[in-house]
C-alpha cells in the first residue's frame, strides 16, 4: 500500500501514478504534478491543489492544469 503521509514531494512528477489507497494526508506537494491518476477523487484533488499540487488531467494537455490560484478562497478573505 503507497504511504506517503509526511513525505516530501515537492516537484515530483506523479502524472499517471496509481494513488489507490495513497495517504497524501501531510505530504509536501508543492510544485507536485498529479495527471491521469486511479485512487484520487475530487475532494482529495482539491485538497492537494489547495496545498500547491498541480493537475494535468488530460495527457499532454497542459491547457487543462489547474494551479492553486484557480482555485476559488474559501477563507472567507476577498
């Protein structure tokens, strides 16, 4: 079972990785690129954005990468 609780990857390239039963709960995802993946839902997804991951979901369509800045704030600051 992948356990990356805590793990640092930072600038990783995890495009098309298997995530299935992954805990990304406190890793280090900054710069972290995520793409095409089984085992990460949407709320996982968001979570790991909202973190500094970046997500391709289309193979070799960087059009659709989501970055952290494209996610709406939901802290209540404007």
């Amino acid at each position: 079972m992948p356990f990356f609780s805590s793990a640092d990857l930072s600038d990783a390239n995890l495009k098309g990785a298997d995530l299935t039963d992954a805990n990304l709960s406190r890793a280090i995802v900054d710069n972290t690129q995520f793409g095409d993946n089984s085992g990460i839902d949407e709320s996982i997804k968001l979570d790991l954005i909202e973190r500094g991951a970046m997500f391709e979901d289309v193979p070799g369509d960087s059009s659709e990468s989501v970055t952290p800045s494209e996610i709406p704030q939901t802290n209540g600051i404007n």
